[in-house]
C-alpha cells in the first residue's frame, strides 16, 4: 500500500503543510493523554479533576427537566440569543453576589463551559506574540488556549498566600522593557488549579492596586470559589473592580459538568465582543442546558446543595491530607487547601514525576506530573493530586501506592545515583494525541 507523504516527518497526515501556524500549539494535554490508563478500575486515579456527581439528588433533577419539558420545550429545544437566557443571567447576578459582585444581567455572557468564556476572550484580545501573565503553576486547559492562539506566557510565582505581587510587578516591568505588550493577567484565586491555594484578602488588594497602575486587564477564572470548606466565600477580585477585571465562572463544579453551563462578566465594551465571537463560534449556546440550570436554581435548594458538596469534598481532602501525613516519605511536601480539588505535591530533592509516573501506573495509581502546568517546562518535580473524586477509602490506598513508589524512587536513586531510572511505557494507545477523548479531567 502506498502511504501518503506529504512533508518531511510526516507519514500519515496528508494535510499537515495546509493547517494554519496556530495550530502548532495545539497539542494534547498530559492530563488527557492519563486517561485511557487512568479509568481502569484496578487503577486509583488522583488525577483527573471530575466533580462526583454522586451526592446530587438525580430524582429532584429528572423531575426538573421533566417539567421543563413538558411545560416550555418548545422554547427549551430551540434556538436561544447569543448572549444566553435573560432569565438565567439574572439567576447568576444572585450566585455572584455570594462573592460580593453586584452586576446586571447585561453584564453577563452565558458560554458553553467556562473553558469556552476563556477561549473568547482570549481570541478577542490576543494577537500572536502578545503576553499573557499567569501564575505559576496555572490550570493547564488556559495553557492549552492559551497555546492555540499563540500567545507567549509569562509564569509568575506563587506561595502559600497565591500570586506574589512582588513577582507580579517584576514582571510587568521585565516584559514591557523588552518591548513586549501585556494583554492580561489571568489568575485563579480561589482554590487554585493546581495547587490548591487561595489569594490572602491583602494579596488580593495589592494585586488590584498593581494592575490598576499598570493599566492591565484581570482574567479571574474562579470555578471553585463557593466550595469552601470554612467560613464564608472570599470576597471576588471583580467585586473591587468592576472595570479591570473579567470574571469567569462555571456550574461544573456546584452543580454538574455535562450541562456545560458557564459565563463571563465583563465591562460594556468587552461584553459586546464576547457576544460577537461566541455567536461566531456556537450561534448560542444550549438552551436545553441554560433553562436546566435555571429551573434547577428556581426550584431546588441549591444553596443546601453546596454545602453537602462542600462537606463531601472536605472528607475527602482530609483523607487525603491525613494519607500524606502518614504514608510519605520525609522530603515530601505538600499544600493544605481550604477548598477545592486539588493537593499540590513537591516530591524529595532529585526526583522527577513525569519520569516516575510508569511506574505508578505499574503500581496501579496515577497522578500528574507538574510539568503540566508550566508553559515552559518547569514542574517536573512536582505532581497534581486530586481528591474530588475518589471515596476516602480509594484515596488512602492511592496515596499509600504512591508513596512505595517515591520510596522506591528515592531507593533506585540511592543505587545508581542521580536521575530517574528508566520506567516502562504507559500501558494504552501508543499516540494519546488519538485517542477518543474523554471527560473534562482539567
């Protein structure tokens, strides 16, 4: 059989030298391609950031869209305004307002996901070579936008108390002196993806203050924000600043993922974009799943729902907490999160987690490895874990696992000095840039 070759390198892909520049960035994430391994059962996954839809009351919500259909499915199943709902817009202004942000249903664009909320505003503000700033680490699936509209990215650093607003300014002052320009600064303050930090209030305000003086846009990404696990929900960065900051939120994680229901709250002008690019890219987005949503706020107590969410996922960060207190080895440090899903670990001195992870899915547990959430390769001595998903018993022996394989590690290292020993492959497809995909594990 004659196989195609349409560019040196390239065997397979008979179009590869037709695509356009911007798709050389688009590569598939670590974390996708841990899925095919990480979804066998006898494998305990501390992966993937899916929320457990286990505690949701499915018999209220069957009777919910039963209604909804029966009653308006007419307008359910139809087409709906590029902007979203006008009702379910307003419902958000009243979500928001637990955070402090007072907004109008205008103010507001209704996106497929929040995923989608970010890929709009960075198609309407970056061109390719344009800066944007982002923590570091930072959640991978705005690296991977990021990546797609070739934007360079610009890490700053973190701690305990989020984004290091020396760092910040350091960095404004580097970038702009070598002639480069700065379209935004993103951040995920609340629970942070993937260390699992949250912003200190005085942080908070000083990163305004800097960013106001800069004259720099605010991304505020903050799916997390209302999970928790003690005392009320921070105040939101938008709430301070209605002008100098976009705020993106999700009903991923305080209700379900597959309605993929998120929205953006931007200034009059930006607002517009958002609505011209999304109705660009989806026409509008679901209307079955906005009015879902909507009649779930109306009808169901939600606020009730939260809580139970958040009591579920703080059991399981303290399994996972405790598990880690116990099981690893000494060298090993980790962060202690006040909310969210995720556990950031940094592993003892001269190990390397994306070089270890054969041999954790040998040992039957998966994580991923740090590297995932730099744009510049750094990470590799540090790993995501996620407790949001698996029962506190999974999690314990998922940790236990993980930590006889960095004990192992640090042994073999011992032995034969410095670098990882060589690992088997990851069982699997042989490409993870082709295999179905899967889930939302961001």
């Amino acid at each position: 059989m004659n196989v195609p070759q349409s560019s040196p390198g390239s065997r397979l892909d008979n179009y590869v030298d037709r695509y356009a520049a911007r798709t050389a960035g688009m590569t598939a994430s670590e974390v996708r391609a841990l899925f095919a391994v990480a979804s066998r059962p006898e494998v305990v996954s501390l992966a993937g950031g899916m929320p457990n839809i286990d505690a949701l009351p499915l018999d209220a919500v069957a009777d919910t869209v039963a209604r909804l259909v029966a009653e308006r499915g007419t307008v359910a199943l139809q087409y709906g305004s590029g902007q979203g709902d006008e009702t379910l817009r307003g419902q958000i202004c009243d979500v928001m307002r637990l955070e402090g942000i007072e907004a109008h249903p205008d103010d507001i664009t209704v996106t497929v996901g929040s995923q989608q909320a970010l890929d709009l505003v960075t198609r309407v503000f970056i061109d390719p070579g344009d800066v944007i700033l982002a923590e570091a680490p930072s959640y991978v699936g705005a690296l991977s936008t990021f990546a797609s509209y070739q934007a360079d990215v610009v890490h700053v650093a973190m701690d305990e108390d989020g984004l290091i607003p020396e760092h910040l300014e350091n960095a404004i002052t580097a970038v702009r002196a070598a002639g480069k320009r700065i379209k935004f600064l993103y951040t995920i303050p609340n629970f942070h993806n993937p260390m699992g930090v949250c912003m200190s209030a005085e942080r908070r305000a000083r990163v305004l203050e800097i960013c106001r003086r800069a004259d720099l846009l605010i991304i505020e990404d903050n799916p997390y924000g209302l999970l928790g696990f003690d005392g009320e929900p921070m105040r939101a960065l938008r709430a301070d600043d209605a002008d100098g900051v976009v705020y993106l939120g999700s009903f991923s994680k305080t209700f379900a993922p597959g309605l993929r229901v998120g929205w953006a709250v931007a200034p009059h002008a930006v607002r517009e974009k958002l609505v011209l690019a999304a109705e660009a890219s989806v026409l509008s987005p679901p209307v079955f799943s906005q009015m879902t949503v909507s009649a779930y706020l109306e009808t169901q107590p939600w606020r009730s729902q939260i809580k139970t969410y958040r009591e579920m996922y703080r059991e399981r960060r303290d399994a996972m907490l405790d598990a880690l207190r116990t099981c690893m080895p000494p060298g090993t440090s980790w962060t202690n999160p006040a909310g969210g899903f995720f556990v950031w670990v940094t592993l003892p001195e001269g190990l390397d987690a994306k070089a270890m992870l054969p041999r954790a899915v040998t040992a039957r547990v998966a994580y991923v490895p740090g590297t995932a959430f730099y744009a510049d390769g750094f990470g590799a001595s540090s790993m995501r874990l996620s407790f949001c998903y698996p029962t506190p018993e999974r999690i314990r022996e998922g940790v236990r696992r993980l930590a006889t394989v960095i004990s192992e590690e640090l042994e073999l290292r011992a032995m034969f000095g410095s670098g990882s020993t060589p690992g088997r492959a990851l069982p699997g497809p042989a490409s993870p840039t082709t295999q179905a995909p899967g889930p939302d594990l961001a």
